[in-house]
C-alpha cells in the first residue's frame, strides 16, 4: 500500500466546492514531484432548517433547499516543496417543497486556482510539516439574485435565484498557514487557519480546518474533519435591513454575514492508481446558513506514479 504520506496528499482532493462548504482545503503532504491527481466530486446536500442571527429560536424551519454539485479538482507536484491545484464544478439549486420563490437555479459554481509552498518538512526536520497556501477565487456563471416578492408575483419574466444562489457572485483570494505531523505512519492530524476577500460588499471569512486520517486496514483510510467559517458582516436574513422579508430585494444574500460549524466523516480505498472514497457532512451551527447534511462521493486518478 503507498505509505500514508502519500496517500494523504491524494485524498486532499475530495473537497467540497459548493456554497454551504469550503473551497478548496491546504494540506501540508504535498504529491510527489512529477506527479499529481484528477478527483471527479458528486454531492447531494439538502436542508429543511436555518440558523437566521446571532439570537433566537434557532434553528427555524424554512421552505428548504436541495443542490446537487458536481465538481472536479486536480493537483500536480511541481518540486518537494510547491504544489498546484485547480477545482471548478457544475451546480443545481432547488426549493425542496416548491412555491414561486425562491427560484431553481444552476450553472458553473467559482472556480479556485491554488499553489502550496511547504517551507517546513518533517521528514527533515523531525518535526512538524509547515506550509502555506494562496488560492484565487474566480465568480461562476450562476444567478445571484435581484427581486423582491412584489416583483415575483408580477414579472413572469422574472430573473435572479436569491437565497439559491450557488455562491456569493463575487471573486476573490484567499491565504492560509497549515501545519500537520504523521504518527507512526499509520495517524496524521493537520490544522489550518485562512482568511477570504472577495470583491464587492461580501463580508470578510476566516476558516479553519482541523483534519485526522488514520490507515484502518490494508487499503482503507478514514477522514474527519471539523470546519469553522466565522464572516465579518453585520448583515442578517430577515427584516430590514436583511433580505428575504418585507420586500427587500434578495440580492443582497451574498453580503449577509454567514457563520458555519461542519463536521465531515469518511473513508477511501486506496488502489494502485485509482481512489474511491465516501464521505457524509452535516451542519452543526452557524448565522445565516442551512443545517445541511449531504453525502459525497469521489473518484481519483493518481497519475505519475
């Protein structure tokens, strides 16, 4: 079997690369120079509650949201210390229950080009793997939003997806630090901490990841990982100045202040050149954001070997 380095730099691939979720996520075990993967990502999330504000009875329900996401995501090694990675993907929003609003939608979700520099390496130093990671973000081709209910109800010409928009319609970068030790070459913990700008009025994120993998037999890997995303806004769904209530107009969904608390449980088989992997998340608390659950599963090709 590849030792867990390795396999670990090839299961950073299976991220999540919708909106509720993370982009791409860093990882200090970088693949082998010369060498690289292609992941093919499929998603089904779902939610039928929200956490709307700081305070209140949350979570509420709502008329629920079903999307389905599927992406692909490569990475290549260019030395022992610099990575690359791209992810772009293609997703579908829906109202889970029906009704005028808000509105099905899909289309590209934002497309994210990264590169990794892994100035500490434990293998030499006997200490931990150190590396930092700059991502660029570019908007997809998706519908945002630009109605109010009155505008709905009236204009059967209507445009614009509101609260189901796939992202925040704006580009972006992103800088992270991570850190990460393997253990006895079977367990591997890492944590990373990130800011995200995107352009406009969309509130400032920091991230932080905190992963474990541990080899459980002779070609299976099991992941945990918790998220948390806490945004700079001050803007929340609901009454004025919100969107979403008393016809304001949604497209001011991307600039409300969006909190999240995921937690990720999974397992891959690791093959020879091919991967197949299972993953299931769900959404334990956040500030304007669905309690989503969803399942993923990922197919990755390990070339260069």
């Amino acid at each position: 079997m590849k030792e867990l380095k390795t396999a670990i730099a090839f299961l950073t691939a299976s991220c999540i690369t919708s909106a509720p979720f993370a982009l791409a996520d860093g990882s200090v075990w970088l693949p082998t120079p010369g060498t690289g993967t292609m992941t093919v990502s499929y998603v089904s999330q779902s939610a039928e509650n929200m956490w709307v504000g700081k305070n209140g009875p949350n979570p509420i329900p709502f008329r629920g949201l079903d999307q389905s996401t599927l992406s692909m995501n490569g990475t290549y090694g260019f030395s022992d210390a610099v990575s690359v990675d791209l992810s772009i993907g293609r997703s579908e929003v829906s109202p889970k229950n029906g009704g005028p609003i808000p509105l099905s939608t899909d289309g590209l979700t934002d497309t994210e080009l990264g590169v990794t520099w892994r100035f500490l390496d434990e293998v030499v130093t006997g200490g931990a793997s150190a590396a930092v990671r700059f991502g660029a973000i570019f908007s997809g081709n998706y519908d945002v939003g630009g109605f109010g209910p009155a505008e709905v109800m009236g204009d059967p010409n209507r445009v614009g997806a509101g609260p189901t928009a796939i992202g925040d319609g704006a580009s972006g970068i992103e800088l992270s630090g991570i850190i990460g030790k393997i253990f006895n070459n079977r367990i591997a913990l890492s944590a990373e901490l990130g800011i995200r700008n995107r352009s406009g009025e969309v509130p400032r994120e920091t991230f932080m990841n905190f992963d474990a993998h541990l080899i459980a037999g002779e070609r299976l890997v099991l992941s945990a990982q918790y998220h948390i995303q806490a945004s700079s806004g001050d803007i929340d769904i609901g009454p004025p100045p919100g969107p979403g209530a008393h016809g304001m107009h949604w497209d001011q969904f991307p600039f409300v202040a969006e909190d999240v608390n995921r937690v990720s449980l999974g397992g891959t088989v690791v093959l020879e050149s091919v991967d197949i992997g299972l993953h299931w998340f769900k959404v334990l608390d956040g500030r304007n954001t669905a309690e989503f659950k969803a399942v993923g599963g990922t197919l990755t090709y390990n070339f260069g070997q």
